[in-house]
C-alpha cells in the first residue's frame, strides 16, 4: 500500500473511530488509539517510518497548542499557592508508586523512571465535560482540579526532561549529573524567556504589518518548530521545548489572537494529533496485552489509586472536606496527552519494553472511560449527602 493511502486510511478511521467514541460520551483520543490498533492488525504494514515522523510532529504540536491556548500564566501565579499542597501530593504518591512497580517487576533505573513519570500527569480534559454538566466546575474542587492539572503537565514537562537527560545513565544519577541536567534546562528557559520578553513581541509587531497572507499564523508555527529544535540543542527532547515555546507565546498579546489560535488547533488537532495518537495504537502489541496478565492490571490499579489516594491527602491537609477530597482525587485520575508523548519517547529510545508501552496505554484508555463515571458519581453522592464529611 502506498504511503499516500495508508496516511489518507489512518487519518479516515482515527475521525470516523474518533466520532463514533465521542458519540458514545468518550474523548475522541480513545477512538484515535482504537483506529491505530485496528489499522496495524488489519493491515499489518511493514514500514511505519512515515507514521513514526508524522506522530512526532503530532506530539510536538499537541504540547505546544498546549501550552499556547491552556496555560495562563497570570492565572498560574494568582493560583500557584493554594494548588501547590494537592498539586505536589498526587505527584509524588503517582510518581512513587510507578517507580515502585517498575522495581518490583526488575526493571531498570530508567525503564522504572519512565513508568514513574507517565503515572504522574493528568489530564483535566477529560473530566471538565463532567464537571460542566454537573455544574461543578466553578466549585472549589472544580477550580483547583484545573489548575493543579495545569501544574501536573508543567511539572511532568520538566521530570521528563531530566529523565530523558540521564536515562542512557542507568543508574541513579550524581549530583554532578543532576546539576548539569538542570543547568542546561535552566538556560534553556532563561533563552526561551528572553525570546518571549525582547525578540518575539519585537517580531510580532513587524510581522502584523506584512502585506502576505497568513504571516502572523506562520510566524506561531516557526516558533513551534524552533522552540522544538532549541531544545534538542540543549539535549532536552522536542516536546519540551514546544510546550514551553507554547507558554511563551499564551502570555503575548500580539501573539494569542483567537483567529491564529483557531488556525494553530485546526492543524494540531485536525491532522497532526490524530496521527499520533493513531500511530500509539499502531504501536501497541496484542499478544504483550493478552499476556502481560498481573502486570498490567497492577499498572492500572497503581496509577488511579497514586492519583487518588495523593489527592486526597493533598486536598485533606489543604483545609478541603472529605468529601470535597475525593471530588478532587477522582479528577486527577485520568491520562490522556502527556502519558503517551513520555511513553512514545521511552519507546522512541528504546528504554521501556512493548510490555510496559502496551500496559500504560491500556492505562490511559480505561483511566478516561471511568473517571468521568466515578466523578459523575461522587459528585451526586455529595449532593445526595451519602459521603460524609
């Protein structure tokens, strides 16, 4: 089959899966992976290096339309105080738990590292459509769930980067090597932010004068390509320096225009993202998940249970109600966007196995059918008084 069609029946069967999951009350990532995995058993094709280059665009721009149209900084600093305790509680219950299961299984420092790092993000995302409909979202737990989910990509951002700088160690790193790895990414966004504040608004203004046709939402794109390729510079990973060329152009005005925003989400989400979330799919294994058996459902248990659990105790010492705790626990449970771009990159350098691949995306799939359930749930049981305080 030629390259041409494979894209064009990939790109067909991730919106057609992707609509047909949406209409059942799923987020169209689920029916994206879904149409990967039926594209790679049903066709079964040889050369996947044309997917694998377009999934990695799509990882790049995922990230970066992440960091451009979510991440408020202003709102980040107003909200960084009373998130913090929760933010940093599920975390670090998330990311130990992974590292944990990693080290019972026998893994290596930085396979377990990998796994530990994809158990900690969460994606908001999934769960605000419940939120909306329950009329929770402007709710005290509501409001800290978006912006300790904020916080968690940041933060899952940055523990990659290190990750990714010291995984080729295979041990644990020294301190030497800890301070060179913060050292690069430190400069790295002392550069990015210096773009932001003197180069980029200076560009911007020059650039909205131009007489050619869609100037200023090719100028967003080249950021895009060269905050991605700065940070390779640096030895950090593409995404990471896309998200943050993302963040650095949410706070510019001249930049964050809703016309150019459109556009940008309109090629992220319109090709580039469906692809890579097909191309996951795509790489998952069917015999690993049929016989991964104990494993994989101790990656699923451990990953919801870190989220739930590390919320819960961080919303508890917050001043929250029990109730209000696992409100807030639930909706730091599901995965979606980062998980798989931090496993897509483990198995890109081949430190996590098919196993562990195929387990997390497992993870992620049933973390986004469920949650919404279990939120919808709790929230009428609190509503109902069948949680006590």
């Amino acid at each position: 089959m030629e390259t041409l069609l494979q894209i064009m029946v990939i790109l067909f069967l991730a919106r057609i899966f992707s609509e047909f999951g949406e209409r059942l009350g799923l987020p169209g990532i689920v029916g994206e992976i879904g149409a990967g995995f039926i594209f790679a058993l049903v066709l079964k094709p040889a050369d996947i290096e044309t997917f694998s280059f377009f999934a990695e665009l799509g990882a790049i721009f995922l990230l970066f339309t992440a960091g451009y149209k979510e991440v408020h900084v202003k709102d980040l600093k107003a909200a960084s105080t009373s998130a913090l305790i929760p933010t940093a509680s599920q975390i670090i219950v998330a990311f130990g738990l992974g590292f944990m299961l990693g080290e019972m299984f026998g893994f290596g420092f930085a396979e377990s590292l990998f796994m530990a790092v994809a158990f900690s993000p969460t994606s908001i995302s999934v769960v605000v459509k419940t939120l909306i409909d329950t009329d929770y979202l402007s709710s005290k737990p509501g409001s800290m769930m978006l912006t300790s989910a904020v916080f968690d990509d940041i933060i899952g951002i940055f523990l990659l980067s290190i990750v990714i700088s010291v995984a080729t160690i295979s041990q644990f790193p020294s301190g030497i090597q800890i301070l060179l790895t913060l050292g690069q990414i430190v400069v790295f966004i002392l550069i990015m932010g210096f773009l932001g504040w003197k180069i980029f608004p200076f560009l911007f203004k020059y650039i909205q004068k131009m007489h050619t046709k869609e100037s200023l939402f090719s100028f967003v794109l080249l950021i895009a390509l060269f905050s991605a390729y700065l940070a390779e510079v640096f030895g950090l990973h593409a995404v990471i320096g896309a998200f943050f060329g993302g963040i650095i152009l949410s706070d510019l005005p001249l930049a964050k225009i809703e016309t150019v925003q459109k556009k940008v989400s309109g090629i992220a989400y319109g090709f580039f993202t469906p692809m890579f979330f097909a191309f996951i799919g795509l790489s998952m294994k069917t015999e690993v998940l049929f016989t991964a058996g104990t494993f994989t459902i101790l990656v699923i248990i451990f990953a919801l249970s870190g989220k739930l659990i590390g919320g819960f105790i961080g919303t508890k010492l917050a001043g929250f109600t029990t109730k209000d705790s696992l409100i807030f626990g639930i909706g730091m449970m599901p995965r979606a966007g980062v998980e798989l771009v931090v496993i897509a990159i483990g198995k890109e350098l081949e430190i996590i196995s098919n196993e562990v691949f195929s387990a997390i995306v497992l993870m992620v799939v049933i973390s986004i059918i469920i949650s919404p359930i279990l939120l919808e749930m709790s929230i009428r049981y609190k509503e109902k008084g069948l949680i006590a305080s």
